[in-house]
C-alpha cells in the first residue's frame, strides 16, 4: 500500500539522524561524505537515510556527474506546518492556561509579601 | 532503543487514521466507540490506534470509570510547530518566486495583448 504524501513525511522525519541531515542541508546543499561526517555512520547507511528522504520528498540530489549534491526541498515541510497550524489554538490555550496560573501565583505571592511587611510594621 | 520524543510524536502522526482521531478530538472528547464509528474499524483496531497516540502523549484517557474519555492533549505538535518553524523561510522562499514568476508570465501577457491590439490598429 502507498502511503499519502502527508504520512510519507511524518515518517522520513521520525527519525533524529534524517532531522539533523535536513537540518544541515538547511545552511546549503552538500555531498554524501559530507553528510556523513558528522555521525560517524557509514556511506550506505546515510545512502539509505537519504533515500527515505529524497522519496519523502524532501530532498533532492543534483545531476552534475559524479558530486550529486544533496539539495534541501521544503514543499513537505511546508504542509506539515499547514497541517499543524489547524492545532494552534489548542497549545496555545495551554500556555495562556499556563500564563494565567503563573500571574495568579505572583499576585498571591506579592499579597502575602505585602501582609507580611505589614505584619513587621505593627511589631 | 527508546526513541526521542519528536521521533515518537512525529511516528504517531505518520498515520491517516491517527491524524483523523486527533482531528475528531479537536472538536472535543469522545468514548472509543465513537471514534471507531466513522472508520468502519473494529474497536481493538482503533485501541491500537489510541495507545500509539498515548504513548506519543497526544491523546489522553478519562479515569471515569467505564466511559474512559478521550482527550487531545496538544503539547506535541507545538512542538512540532516549533521544530518545523525553523524552516519557514524556504518554503516560504519558495512561494515568493512562484510569485514572481506568475507576476512575470502576467506582465509579459499584458505586454503581448498591448503589442496585438496596436497591431490591430495599425491594420
């Protein structure tokens, strides 16, 4: 069964070694070996998490002979953040409800202060 | 081998049904029987769904007793929000030259239509 394209994406970025390779793509295409110094893995193994990626979507490598840069694409990201927004009143009520508990919390604190200074005063 | 949470969350959401429960639960909680109805799937089908929106902890379960209420819980995909922000400009980027060239194909077929109708005077 073919996977929707929405789905394909969650799952080339369910993995944190394919999110550091977009990550790195994002300051400007580079090669394979370049790719796979920082992770100490090897070529067929950053090959293969590239491919998860490139069919993703996300990524996609240069026809110039024998370097194939890899290029990041961000049409899929881009969905992926269309999709997520449809939520956003949802976390966002969260830290409002978060904010609030924290406003209340300071305003008793500076009561309480407050009696207490009072307190002092009269002894 | 335990996978980070944002591999996790973004496993979770690589599944059409997983992502249309989420959606049903944004309009407010509902028993597991009522998100099994508009699937046409068997209730241990849909658990199975649920528990892997659980452990990704964007689905909650109700202590009351038999009805057990499902909730959305939206922690995660701010998160996902957060992480996929970061790449705002190059989709972006990429929409701005989409408009620039349909400005370009417009202005060239303005000019086009204005070359053809002095023509037409002309003649």
């Amino acid at each position: 069964m073919l996977a929707d394209p929405l789905s394909t994406t969650f799952s080339a970025l369910a993995d944190p070694t394919r999110r550091a390779i977009l990550t790195r793509l994002s300051a400007g295409e580079a090669s394979v070996t370049e790719l796979a110094e920082p992770f100490e893995m090897s070529l067929p193994a950053v090959s293969k998490h590239l491919k998860v990626l490139e069919r993703a979507g996300l990524v996609e490598r240069g026809r110039e002979a024998q370097w194939r840069p890899c290029r990041l694409k961000a049409k899929p990201l881009g969905e992926v953040a269309a999709w997520v927004e449809q939520y956003r009143r949802f976390w966002e009520q969260r830290l409002d409800r978060l904010d609030d508990y924290l406003r209340e919390l300071k305003a008793k604190e500076k009561k309480k202060r407050g009696r207490r200074k009072k307190g002092n005063e009269i002894v």
